[in-house]
C-alpha cells in the first residue's frame, strides 16, 4: 500500500471502502503490467497496456452515444458539413428513411427573427400542392344552418355545445377542430385544453371562419399550419417518404415560399436540408412557376414575412426523415433551378 494511503488511514481520514478501492485498483494494476528491459541494462521498466475502449464508451461522440446502429450507419451516407442541391438533398434523405413504417418529411428553418417582438412573429399556413399524406380528422364547431352545412362538406364530426362539452371531458379524437365566429365565446374556455396541443380555433391558422366547406376542402387536401417558437425557428412537415422527389421538391417549394422572401436579392447565404424549404426564396425572382405551385404564393410570401423582420431573413434550413439525419443545401446552388 503507498505511504500517503497508510498515513491517511492511519489518520482517520479515509474510509475502509476508500482504502480497499485503492487496494483492489493497484492489484488490477500489477495484474496488467508488463516488464520491459531496458535497453541500457538498467533497472527494469513496467508498462501498463491500455485497454480499448468497449460499447457506447468506444463512440467518438458523445452525442452519437445514443444513437442506434442503424442511424450511425444512414449518418454515413452524407458529408457531415457538405452542401447540397436540392435534387441530391431529396434523394438522399429518400436513402435514408428506411424504416419498416413509412416516415414523414419535415422542414426546418431557422429565421433571423425574435418572436418575443409583436412585429416578428410569425403564424400562418401554406397550401401543400402534393398534400401531407396524412387522412385528417376534422372536427367543426357550429350551430344553425351551418351545421348541416359542414356535415355535406365532409367534416368528420359536428357539433354545438354539446361537443364542447365532451372535449371538456377528455374527447380528442380529431386532428382539426374548425369554428365558426359565433362559437368562439364558448370556445374560449377551452383554451387551457386545445392550447398546449396547437387545437385551438384561431383565424391566422384558417381555422375560425364562416366558409366552412372551403376550410373542410383544404384542411383534407394538404393545409398545413406553422409557427416560428421562441427561437425563431419553424418546424414544418410537407410529405411522406414514399412521395416522389419530384412532389416533395413541389411541397418544399410551396412552404419556402410561403414563409416569406424578402424584396432585396440576395437574402439567403446557406441552407440546411433536414425537410426544409427554406432554400428558394432567392430563387422566386428567376423561377417559371410551375402550375403545380399557385400563382398567389408571392402575395402570401410578403403577408407572412413578419414586417420586423431586418437584415438576412434566412439563417439556415434543414431537411430531414422523422427519425433519419439532416441534410444541408446551399442556397447559392437552387438559384438556377427550375421545375421540369
């Protein structure tokens, strides 16, 4: 035992436990060391191998350490750091969501905005030419007439007060929940419920209005909502995997373009594709839209583009699979693209 040891536990100062850990720590290291001569005849040298490192300790990364195998193996199909295009950027993540389920597709953008600042919030929806690929459920509060209207318009469930009354209870089966103005005084004490789950009827979302069918029509079609969190990100699905990398170029497209794009070129420097498409706002000002893509689009780029918004607008953008990894895109490279 070394000298420092005995004196401390003579002393009173270091445990038993302590003292037999140190015990059982040299023992495993006298176990493990190897006698070498030395080369000058001299006293002899002792070298203590090192042991490789086994499971999650062996990982470079800490943050790989939990990830799976199979997304350290689909990480390896793509350049850590390297921009893509757009066309490559979809295959690859295509390559990627190889799951025994069909895996959604999400964008997100980081924006040069701070929410915390009325004029630089951001809220909306954007039309999804290609839809979601996702049966929604919709759900309408209404009375009088409007009941049966909504009925033939396909909602999934109607309802007055006495749906109110059943969400109070715990009722959530349904993915939209649509509302007609008058409701919307009974609707507020549902607030503390459908808030927390982004439920809540609200006119920026489409989702309070008296044109019930249209709202009904566009909510099944492909409609998607987005906001920016407190970060000033936005985080927006617009397809399926198993979608052709032509209809998710087209659905990319139309969430990009519906975030907002500033008037003054150049505005974007780099972008990030993890499902995202923040990538051609540059690229408005040169592209022969395609009928696929709605021609009022440039009216609801400068209605959503928070009116606070200053300086380069788009940060980043990633694209990715719901459970795959992100792909990055350069902005630069999307300028000259054009839909075939």
């Amino acid at each position: 035992m070394p000298n420092n040891i005995c004196r401390a536990s003579d002393n009173g100062r270091l445990s038993k436990s302590f003292v037999g850990a140190a015990l059982a720590a040299e023992a495993e290291v006298a176990e493990d060391a190897v006698e070498q001569p030395r080369d000058d005849g001299g006293a002899v040298a002792v070298a203590v191998p090192t042991k490789p490192k086994k499971g999650k300790a062996a990982l470079p990364l800490k943050r790989d350490r939990t990830r799976s195998k199979r997304f350290l193996e689909i990480q390896k199909l793509r350049e850590n750091k390297q921009e893509y295009d757009l066309k490559t950027a979809i295959s690859l993540l295509k390559q990627t969501a190889n799951l025994k389920f069909v895996e959604s597709v999400e964008a997100h953008f980081r924006l040069n905005i701070d929410p915390k600042y009325n004029d630089q919030q951001l809220r909306a929806t954007v039309n999804l030419p290609k839809g979601t690929g996702q049966t929604v459920k919709v759900a309408v509060l209404t009375q009088g007439e409007k009941f049966d209207e909504a009925k033939n318009a396909g909602a999934d469930l109607v309802g007055g007060e006495d749906l109110i009354e059943q969400i109070k209870g715990g009722f959530m089966d349904f993915d939209k929940l649509i509302a007609t103005p008058d409701m919307m005084p009974k609707v507020a004490s549902l607030g503390k419920i459908l808030g927390p789950r982004g439920l809540m009827p609200n006119p920026k979302a489409g989702t309070v209005t008296t044109n019930i069918p249209q709202a009904i029509e566009e909510f099944k079609k492909g409609k998607v909502e987005y906001r920016a969190d407190k970060t000033g990100i936005v985080h927006l699905p617009f397809g399926k995997a198993d979608f052709s990398e032509e209809d998710l170029i087209i659905n990319f497209l139309a969430a990009v373009v519906s975030c907002g794009i500033p008037t003054i070129h150049p505005f974007v420097s780099y972008l990030f594709l993890r499902s995202c498409s923040a990538v051609f706002q540059n690229t408005f000002l040169y592209w022969e839209i395609s009928e696929s893509i709605p021609l009022n689009l440039q009216k609801s780029v400068e209605t959503n583009k928070p009116s606070g918004a200053k300086g380069v607008y788009w940060k980043s953008a990633h694209i990715c699979s719901s459970m795959g990894p992100s792909i990055r895109l350069n902005i630069r490279d999307m300028l000259d693209y054009k839909l075939s």
